[in-house]
C-alpha cells in the first residue's frame, strides 16, 4: 500500500474522540449553560419578577444566544481541523441558547413542560431521520464535511433544547431539582450499563446518553441557583456560571482532546 493510501485510511472527524472526558466536560457545559442563560433571562431581564413587562425576557435571551450560536457554528464548519476550544464554546452556546429557547416555548408561549418536551423530542427526531436519510448514517465519526456538521449541531441544538424542558418537567412534578438529577444520572447510568454489556447500536446509545446529560445539567444548575423555598441551593447565577467555565477550561487543558476518526 502506498504511503499516500496509508495517510488517507481514516480522515479526521471535526468533533472530539467520545472519551470519559468527554463526558465529564459535557455535563458541565449543560449545567453551565442553564446557570448562563438563566443569568441573562432572570437575573439580568427579570423574567421571573413582577416587573418583567414587556418583551418576553426568554426571547431576548434566545435572539442573544442563538446569534451567538449561528456565528459559533459557521466557525466551527469554515475550520479546517478539529479545535476543542472552537468546538466546547459552540457547545456551550447550543445548550445556553436551548436553555433560553425551552423556557421560552414552555412559558412565554403557554405550551407547558409535558408539550414543550413531546414538540422538541419530536424535532430531535425528524432532525435525526433526516439527517440518517440524508447520510446514511447519523454517527459522530462522520462529522467531517460541511453538510452532515450542520446536521450535527442542529440536532445537538433541539437536543439541548429538549433536555432544558424534560429536566424541568421531571422537576416540577414533585421529585424537585435534585430528585430530577438523581433520576437522569441514574438513567445515564443504565445507558453506560447497556454499552458496555450489551450490543446494542452504538450510535443510537450515544445519541441517548447526549439528550440525557442535558436535563441532567438543566436540573443540576437549578439545584445550585434557585430559591431555597424552591429547593435549590440560591447560589449567585453568574458566580456559578463563572465557576463552572474555569473547571471547563480547566479540564479541557487537562484531559487530551482528539478528533474522531472514521474510515476515509
């Protein structure tokens, strides 16, 4: 075999090696994101105060994060190699923008928890098939041209969104916020069980465990910053947000971050 045929047997994916650090850094980004954006929308616009007229607060807080996004992603899909600080700062965006954009549907709009939840799982869905439609596939590993990145991050994004709505349904139905962080790290849990002593898809476990850090992450950041009437621990929203980003930064200094690969 050539030397050029060996170079090209595997073509480098524009996402991160899915590692336990990888893991570790994901679920901080959605509890960073719900502390963010909750900044923003309650903290900063008042959302949740009797003085909170006018445009909804949620919806500024979603034009504000999702124009970040879009900017974050078109850099993300113009670079030309893996880079862990572009691609958890996108990350982090698609989580706080969904943030926004979930409170924003459950509340502002009145649909409610149970129907924001049953909409967006259903958009992660029909991303998802069409995407597989598409592609052929809807694994991580082929994440290396600019047509399946944008399927990718707009799945990552409904995901994010998704997560936001369900942990807080779980939440307010009685099991409070660290009741609803045990029930998800617990199904995230199960999920870890079934990959390494089953042989289920891959790919399709994956995807599970992704929309699952998310409520784990929306209900741990509510734990940590809401109201102690309301079961949380009233910590400051941006102290938290800051504390979390130094452990992200922190970890992704620490833990070796490789792109993926998949078979040219």
């Amino acid at each position: 075999m050539r030397l050029d045929d060996v170079r090209h047997a595997t073509s480098m994916s524009k996402v991160p090696a899915v590692t336990l650090g990888f893991w570790i850094i994901k679920i901080l980004a959605t509890t960073l994101g719900e502390t963010a954006g909750d900044s923003v929308t309650m903290s900063w616009l008042g959302e949740t105060t009797p003085d909170a007229g006018g445009v909804s607060g949620y919806l500024i807080g979603t034009a504000i994060f999702g124009a970040i996004l879009l900017v974050l992603v078109w850099m993300q899909i113009r670079a030309r190699s893996f880079n862990p600080w572009l691609y958890w700062a996108t990350i982090i965006a698609s989580t706080t923008a969904g943030t926004t954009l979930a409170d924003f549907a459950t509340r502002s709009l009145g649909i409610g928890y149970p129907g924001g939840s049953i909409l967006l799982l259903a958009l992660v869905l029909l991303s998802l098939l069409t995407w597989y439609r598409s592609e052929g596939s809807v694994s991580v590993d082929t994440v290396v041209e600019p047509r399946v990145e944008l399927f990718y991050w707009v799945t990552i994004t409904f995901s994010q969104t998704l997560g936001t709505a369900l942990g807080d349904w779980i939440a307010d139905a009685g099991l409070g916020y660290s009741g609803g962080a045990l029930v998800f790290g617990v199904a995230l849990a199960i999920v870890a069980g079934l990959y390494f002593w089953t042989t289920l898809s891959r790919v399709a476990l994956f995807w599970a465990a992704f929309i699952l850090t998310r409520p784990l992450g929306a209900t741990v950041g509510d734990f940590l910053d809401k109201p102690l009437d309301k079961g949380g621990l009233d910590l400051s929203r941006p102290l938290a947000t800051a504390a979390l980003a130094l452990v992200i930064v922190t970890l992704i200094l620490l833990f070796p971050q490789k792109p993926g690969q998949h078979p040219a």
